[in-house]
DNA sequence: GAATCGCATAAGTGTGTGCTTATGTGTCGT
DNA sequence: ACGACACATAAGCACACACTTATGCGATTC
C-alpha cells in the first residue's frame, strides 16, 4: 500500500529533512549531505525509502542524480487528510495560503 | 517533537484504521475493537499513542471512554503540508471539495 | 585505461516498536 | 460489599528499522 509507504517514509526525522530540503528545489544526493552528519550510504537508502514511497523523484545527469519533491506523494497525502475535513479547525491560517494559491 | 510523534502515530497501519474509524464519529474503545482482531492491551496501547500525538482525544463517561478526531493534529499536518503547496499538483479533486467547506 | 568521483547495494548490528500475558485501577450493578 | 466490566499499565519477546563498514557500478577526468 502506496499510503502506508508514504505515512512511514515521513515517521524519520532524518527523512523530514531531506524532504524539507527539497521543498527549496532540487538537489543531488551530495548536496543533501551538507551539514548534515549523515553518511553516505544513510542518505543513499533514505533516499531510496522517499522514492518508493513517491514522495521524491530523480532524474540522473551523468553521474550526479538530482532529487525533487515528487507532486504524486503529496497528493495522496492531501486525498487521505481529506477524509477528515469535517474534523479540521475553521481557521487554519496555512490552509488560507493554500486556498489563494489553488484558487489562481 | 509533536509533529514527529504525529508522523510516527500514523506509520502505523493498525492506527490509521483506528483513526479512521473515528473520522464516522466518536467511539468507546470497546466499540473500536469491533471486527478489527486485536487485543484490548493493544488497542489501549495505540490509542496511548494517538493521543499523545494530539490525533484524538478523550471523553471519559462513567467507566467508557469516549475517543474522538482530534482537530489540534490535523491542523498540524496541514501546517506541515503547506510547506510543500508549491509541489501540489494543480487539480486535487479531494482539495476542491476541501476549499468549497472552508469558504463557508 | 587507470584513478577518482557520485551513488547504490550487501551484510551485520544495536535500538525501537508492536505484540503478548499478567495485573492494576476505577466504575457500575446487584 | 462483591463481582463484573471497561480500560490502563507492566514486563517480556520477536521483529522491523536505521545505522555502520565494505564493496559494486557507472560516469568522468587525466
């Protein structure tokens, strides 16, 4: 299950920061690295955890691999919260911000 | 980190069931167990969880315990989500249903 | 073509996590 | 007051997971 993957992807901190990181752009797998106390094998299977679960896409240029935030994991992820929207708070102010944005 | 022990309460498959039993309306934890195969140890256990992560919350009555949504977590993914509106593909479908209840 | 670089994969290890059984705590009915 | 009930907590165990070191693989550089 493609749900399960992503809910257990995001359940590491270390995995958060990747993603958050990629939130400003694309980055390769080095790039990553910085600043960041983590090995390189760590970061290779992170990455690999945050692919599988389509929350992060690559696309190779030579030998470098570029990392993105991948739209299709987080769509699921808005689909499943939408389950809840019963529940949600009438003022969320980030959820303001996303409104003006889709409402373009 | 609440929203570390958000992401961690719902990498779990047996606690989105859970929560998502809730999302039809409050339930004892008793009534939770219902067709779901689990121990009471074990519900109580992840219902622990859930409630430390401010993904629902409880309503004693008597010797029941009431669990609902709680709003506070769900406002915390959304929070988090809006970090990433820049990814969100442009037609979610379950996003439009989401923007038509809060303009209300 | 040999060395280096960027990254992936393999294998092993310590820790976290979800389960179990057993027991504790508070409430209700009689 | 006593037993039954709804639920929480404790302790122990099997497994998953994130890390390490070592190695493999393809691309680049000289």
């Amino acid at each position: 299950m493609m749900e399960h993957d992503i809910f257990r992807a995001l359940a590491d901190p270390t995995r958060r920061t990747i993603f958050e990181k990629l939130a400003t752009g694309s980055l390769n797998a080095s790039a990553l690295r910085q600043g960041m106390e983590i090995s390189q094998p760590a970061m290779s299977q992170h990455l690999a955890v945050l692919r599988s679960a389509r929350l992060v896409r690559e696309q190779r240029e030579g030998r470098f691999v570029n990392y993105e935030v991948d739209p299709d994991g987080l769509a699921l992820i808005v689909e499943w919260l939408a389950k809840y929207r019963a529940y949600w708070p009438a003022r969320i102010d980030a959820l303001k911000l996303l409104l003006k944005d889709m409402d373009q």
